[in-house]
C-alpha cells in the first residue's frame, strides 16, 4: 500500500506555492497535489456545490415534467427525487476518491482507461462542460441580465458578454477562488430562491392532472433521465473540488457533503420548476422566454432580484464548468505549446469562453421546452452512465488500489478495456434504445412508444458487464494495474 509520501517520489507534484490563497491564479494543472498544499474542510463542499445550481437552468428540469412530457406535478416530484438521488449518489462515491488520490477526476479516470483511452470521456467531458452547460447557463443568465434593466433581446450580444467575462474570470483564477465565491454567493441566492419557491408554491396548482393522451411511463423515464443526467452532470468533476483536501479527512464527510449540495439544490429547485408550470397564465411555447415567466408566480420586487440571482447563478454554475472543462482539456494531452501548466489552464479557459460566446451569439440558443435542452439532458445522461460503470467497475476491482499513482501519469499506459467497453456499451446503447426526438429514437422505442427512455441504464449495465468480462480476461497481462487492497 504506497503511502502519500511514495506518491510523491512517483508522480509529478503541482508547481508553486498556493495554500489558501484566493487572491492570486492557481499555479499548475492536472498534477498531484502534495501534502504541504492541503488545505479545506469537507462541509466547503456543500456551498460548492449548492450554489451553482441555483439558477434557471436547474428551474427548468422541473418544467419539462409538466410543460413538454405532459406528467402531473406529483408524477414529476417522484422523478426528480429518483433522479438527483441517483446522481447523488454517485457524485457522493467520486468526490470521496479527491483526497485519496489528489489528482483531477479525468486524471484518475486515466487509471480504467488508460492514457490515450481517457481521450473518450476526457473529451466528451471538456465539450459538454466547455461548451454545452456553458452556453446553456450563459443564455439564460444573459436573458435573466437584459430582462432586469429592461433591454430587448437586441442588446442580447452584451448581457451575454457581461455573463461570460465574469464566469471566464471567476475560472481562471482556480479552485481557491470558485471555493470562495461559490460560498459567498450562497446567502443571497439561497434567501431569494427560498422566497421565489415560497411565491411560487403558493399560486401553483400542484393537483391539476397530467396532460389528456399522456404515456405515464414514457414521459416518466424520459424526465427521469433527464433529471439524472442534471444531477449527475456534476460527477465527471466531483475529484476536482475535493483533491485539495487533506488525505486523512473523512471520506464519507467529503462525500455527504458534496452529495448533499447536489442533491439538495436539484430537488428543491427543480420541484418549484414543476410547480411553476402549473401557473395559470404561465407561457411555455417554443418562442416565449421562460425567464419571465416568473412575474407570473411573485411581486415585482421579488421578480427583479430573482433575475439578478439568476444571472449570479449562471456565473457560479459555469466557473465550474470552465475550470473542470479546460481540466478535462490538458488531461486529453493538449500540447505544451512553450507553455506552463497555468499558462495553458488559463488560456484554454479564455479560449472556451470566446468560442462559447461566439457559438452562443450565432445560435442564439434557446433552452425553453420543446428545445433542445431536454435532448441535452438525455445525451449527456448516456455518455455518464457508460463512463461511470467503467471507473466504479474499475475500483471495485482493484479495491481502490491505484499503487503509487504513476498510472495515472504514465503515456506508456495503454488500456484498452475501458475504452473498448465505453465505446461499445454507449454505442448499443444509444442505437437500440436512445429515444432524442428529432436527432435518434432506435427501434426498441420506436416499437414500444411505451417504454420512454432506457438508455442509460442499459449503457451502464452492458458497459459494466462488459468492462468487468475485459478486464478479468486480460488480468494476468494488466501488470501496470496490480490488483491492490489500499485502504
């Protein structure tokens, strides 16, 4: 069993000194990160992950149950407790592996994949976040941002140039900093958000029944995909926030407390979303702006600051995607390009905002129901699942015997029994089973209209199983991965 100072001698520790400091950019990258540097307690990881879902995008898993797949406000609340407890639930597992291992999670997925294997969910991981979650937070704070000083979507160019210099300059200056922000946001979006949930509650009509002609059990699996696919949205970044913690701090700690942000945030947030679509008067079509359906559910005052909270919000939810993506970016391999680590974190996170802020202005994205945000959800649900099966399988495994960690830096480790049994899990997957409207439904749903939206959980039974047959096939060859018993 290596200990944290064997690790050391092993592995390639973060340049610079950083400790607590929050006022300065995080030196390094994707390194380990030594003993003298850490630093945080595991309840930091409430407020980290509380606040960045404090926004309209969370709000809007909520109305999808009733508005687009037409279930009762109760039939959308079972969803949506099943859903985010199961992405908790695995963020929970994830984020206690931080202070074990010190390394990034897309580092520590190199270990199941190998180095140039880890290139799969490394890079579906730096898309989605960089440029999926970003442009989907960034619009909808953008619109929350012009609604408040009463600009029309004509100005929308500089409300979401507003939104994505502060979320850009929030990530570049790293964890230290996000860790604080993210707890300082929290009062003000946690009181307004509990006002706006209380205003909303009480003009909804939480009895009224689902929609006439409804598939309970389709609409049903689809929102509850979709509702893991929010929640679990959060699990390829889970190591990232806890790798600075001390090894010695309690695992079960780091992981209730991350969970419980998640977990907690989702529920509440995406219930009042159910429960603002059952509103008389609230508009839900493809070409209304769903932020303002909010003045609908609550007095003006109210109304203006939930706007500006949605906007804080957005910046809170994508300075942790950007920083996490832009991580996911250096772990595919990016090139040194005559640059430090730092170097090359900051300028990939200033290179995602422009390219996000560019694909946004262009698309002018909309994520109001009948829009492809829901499809989003979805597709992002069945690359996480598949991911997932392959790490837990992975660890179960090697009871969490990673040896001395230089797997996790090694280019000569090729594996490629997570990337082979990813690929295929995914790909059966989604081909029998993947039900996204207008981009593939496959032959099982389309027979059986009945049956929602499966894939995930198919892609990570098949994808587990199969990783598992791989790797005890070609155990006996795994000689840079020893099976362990680290504790």
């Amino acid at each position: 069993m290596a200990t944290a100072q064997d690790v050391e001698q092993h592995v390639p520790i973060r340049e610079g000194d950083y400790g607590e400091r929050v006022a300065t950019v995080e030196p390094g990258g994707v390194e380990y990160i030594a003993l003298k540097e850490r630093h945080g307690k595991p309840i930091d990881l409430f407020w980290t992950w509380l606040s960045p879902n404090l926004e309209f995008a969370t709000v809007f898993v909520g109305v999808l149950g009733v508005a687009v797949f037409g279930l009762s406000f109760w039939e959308t609340a079972l969803a949506i407790l099943i859903g985010s407890a199961l992405g908790s639930l695995t963020h929970w597992v994830l984020s206690s592996w931080g202070p074990k291992f010190g390394v990034p999670m897309m580092v520590e997925s190199r270990g199941a994949f190998g180095f140039l294997g880890n290139i799969l969910p490394a890079g579906l991981n730096a898309f989605t976040g960089s440029i999926g979650w970003f442009i989907v937070n960034s619009v909808s704070g953008a619109f929350a941002l012009l609604a408040l000083v009463n600009l029309g979507p004509t100005w929308f160019w500089l409300g979401f140039l507003v939104i994505v210099v502060a979320q850009v300059l929030v990530a570049t200056f790293g964890h230290n900093f996000i860790h604080l922000f993210e707890r300082f946001a929290l009062p003000l979006l946690g009181v307004v958000f509990i006002l706006a949930t209380v205003f909303i509650f009480s003009h909804a009509n939480v009895g009224a029944a689902a929609a006439p002609g409804v598939n309970h059990f389709a609409s049903f699996t689809l929102l509850l995909t979709a509702t893991f696919g929010y929640a679990a949205g959060w699990n390829p970044y889970a190591a990232d926030y806890t790798r600075y913690l001390p090894p010695t701090t309690s695992r079960q700690a780091v992981g209730f407390w991350a969970a419980m942000g998640v977990f907690v945030s989702c529920v509440v947030i995406e219930l009042a979303g159910a429960a603002l679509a059952t509103v008389a008067g609230t508009k839900w079509g493809p070409t209304d702006i769903p932020t303002v359906q909010l003045a609908v559910a609550m007095p003006s005052w109210l109304y203006y600051l939930t706007l500006l909270c949605i906007a804080i919000g957005a910046v809170c939810a994508n300075a942790i995607n950007i920083y996490s993506g832009t991580m996911s970016l250096v772990a595919v391999g990016i090139r040194e390009m005559g640059m430090t680590l730092k170097q090359r974190r900051a300028v990939l996170a200033v290179a995602a905002g422009v390219l996000g802020y560019l694909i946004g202005i262009i698309g002018q994205a909309n994520v109001g129901p009948g829009s492809k945000y829901e499809y989003f959800l979805l597709l992002i649900s069945y690359w996480i699942g598949c991911w997932l099966a392959v790490v837990l399988v992975d660890y179960w495994m090697r009871k969490g015997d990673y040896g001395d960690e230089s797997i996790f830096y090694d280019t000569h480790n090729q594996r490629w029994q997570g990337f082979a049994a990813m690929a295929i899990g995914l790909a059966v997957s989604v081909y029998l089973f993947g039900n996204v409207y207008g981009v593939w439904v496959g032959p099982i749903p389309t027979g059986n209209p009945g049956i929602g939206d499966i894939t995930f959980f198919v892609g990570f039974a098949l994808t587990a199983v199969l990783y598992y047959v791989f790797q005890t096939v070609t155990r006996s060859q795994s000689a840079a991965a020893p099976i362990g018993s680290r504790a």
